[in-house]
C-alpha cells in the first residue's frame, strides 16, 4: 500500500534540463457546464508554470509556456495531455455536473492525436469502470483475482490505443505515454493482491490468480530516459523489485519476508538494479522516505552513499538537498 502514493510529492517538482530549442508552446480551453470557480491547468514535470483562472462559461482561455520536453499537463484533475515545446492545443470541455461528459482537442497534429489518444483509453476504463485506485477498489471490495484479468486485458487493450497513433507522434512522447499505462496497471496488478488480503482479511492464495506468477515473466523494464521521466513509472520500480524478490522465493518454495528497514531496503534495491534504473529506484525509495517523515539521521547517511556511489541524474541530487535542508 506504501507505494501507491510515494512520487506524489514529486510532482511539479522534478524539472529537467532543456535540450530541445525552446519553443512557446500555446494552451487554450473552453469549458461548459462547469461547477466549480476556478479552471486548473498543472504541469508536471515543470516547476513554477502551473496555471489557475476564474471559470466562466463558454469563455476562451489562453496561455503560452516555455517546455523543455515532453510535459505532461493536467487539466482539472483528470483531463491529461502530453506536450513538446511549440505544440498547439485547444482543449473543448463539456462537463455534466461534476464529471466531464466529453472533451475535444485541436491544434498541432502530433498533440491532438496523443490527446485524443489518452482520453479515449481514459473513456475506455469509464466504460468498464475500472478502477486504477487500489484505495476505491479495496472500499468496493473487488475481487483481486477478476481484478487481475482485467488489468491484464486493460494493459493490452490500452497499449493498442497508443500503438493506433505512434506513426503520428515523437517517439520520447510514445515511450512516455506507454511508462504511464505500465506503471499504473503492473502497479496495480502485483499490489493489489496482498492489499485485498489485508484489507479484507482474507488469505493470501484466496486473491493471486493462477497466473500472478508468470505475469511479467516476458515482461522488460524500460529504461529509456522519458520513460523514466514518467512518475508514475519511476514509482512502479519499487513495488516491482519486490515483487521479483517475492517470485525468486516463490519458485524456491520459500517464504518471502519483505524488508522493513530503510537501510535493508536501500541496500536491495541498490543490488537488484543498475544503471539509469538504480539511480532512479534509489532516488525515489529516498525523496519517500525524507518527506514522509523517516529517521532523518539514517536518511541523510544512505543520501550521502547514494550521492557519492550511484547518482548520474544531477537534477535528483538537486531535489534531494533541497529536502534535506
């Protein structure tokens, strides 16, 4: 359960260095049968543009921001969108009470056909009304092992929406909108298992499917660097190494006693990945623990170690001296 919420933190706050030529990127919006006061536009992975405006019916919003890659932009909580420096957006709303009823976007080709994209996998999950909160599907109760089938058929039928477009957009944004589906559904897929037996009170063998165990076994790790600028995918490394250890004890017949300690799993997780992988699982076990209140003496001592054996991405180093302080 402690990995659903860990990166949430982190949003807005980890910002990349540029390295495409930075280009205005212009957002507009018209929003109908809203019921709120204000209109929300966030951005995830760039600090300090974040936007807010008073609603008024039918009437145009219109901004430009200076991106630096890929983005994600959020709005009103549950409208996602990917952009690149210099795209265009204009984003139609229609909402029915507090829920949107239907969104349309237009603007430069490669953002409206990623937008459209997204949106009908979102509409998709409506349809079937598939849950990617384990919290609201522990308190529907619903059962782990029909659950699993259906994430397993929702990752194959949302990747195929992806694939329908990716002729038509960059590929850093293609690697970034596949992280988010795979970080969200294989999250939940391995979690919510033992999150059902323990909110339920029922046995482990009760909720893992016949195939729990050879789910991700042709499963690879992305390792790409804008997958990894996925949040949502930097969050999922932790719960997946755990998973792997729980398989190795599994096949051996073994019983699986997850590490409780910050230094023991800061340990493991530091032997099970390598490379770009290891310096982002490392950092974000790390940024989790310093903001959740963790013992801050051995914080800083495996920040320290971290710093000095394994980071390469010097924005993390920047983020976690800035929680440090």
């Amino acid at each position: 359960m402690k990995y659903i919420f860990l990166i949430i933190g982190l949003m807005g706050i980890l910002a990349f260095p540029a390295e495409a030529k930075e280009r205005a990127t212009v957002i507009s919006a018209e929003i109908y049968g809203y019921v709120r006061d204000q209109v929300y536009f966030d951005f995830l992975e760039k600090e300090g543009i974040n936007m807010e405006f008073p609603y008024k019916e039918g009437q145009v919003i219109e901004f430009t921001v200076d991106l630096d890659d890929v983005t994600t932009l959020v709005l009103n909580t549950f409208i996602e969108m990917y952009l690149q420096p210099g795209d265009s957006i204009h984003v139609k709303l229609t909402y029915d009470g507090k829920r949107y009823e239907s969104v349309e976007f237009s603007g430069t080709p490669a953002a409206v056909a990623i937008c459209s994209a997204i949106n009908k996998k979102e509409m998709l999950q409506r349809e079937r009304r598939y849950k990617t909160n384990i919290p609201a599907m522990l308190v529907t109760r619903t059962d782990a092992k029909k659950f699993h089938a259906a994430t397993v058929q929702e990752v194959k039928d949302e990747e195929k929406i992806i694939n329908e477009v990716k002729d038509q957009i960059d590929p850093r944004v293609y690697n970034m909108a596949m992280a988010q589906i795979e970080g969200t559904l294989l999250t939940n897929l391995i979690s919510y298992p033992y999150a059902s037996a323990d909110f339920h009170k029922k046995k482990l063998e009760d909720c893992l499917a016949e195939d729990y165990w050879t789910a991700l076994d042709d499963y690879k790790l992305r390792t790409d660097e804008a997958s990894l600028r996925n949040r949502v995918y930097m969050a999922f490394l932790l719960p997946y190494k755990d998973y792997m250890r729980r398989k190795e004890a599994h096949d051996q017949g073994k019983d699986y006693q997850p590490l409780t300690s910050l230094e023991d799993q800061y340990k493991d997780m530091a032997a099970f990945y390598k490379g770009s992988l290891q310096d982002a699982a490392l950092f974000v076990l790390l940024y989790n623990s310093i903001t959740s209140n963790g013992d801050f003496n051995v914080s800083e001592k495996l920040v320290k170690d971290y710093l000095k054996k394994y980071n390469k991405n010097k924005e993390y180093k920047k983020i976690l001296n800035q929680v440090m302080q």
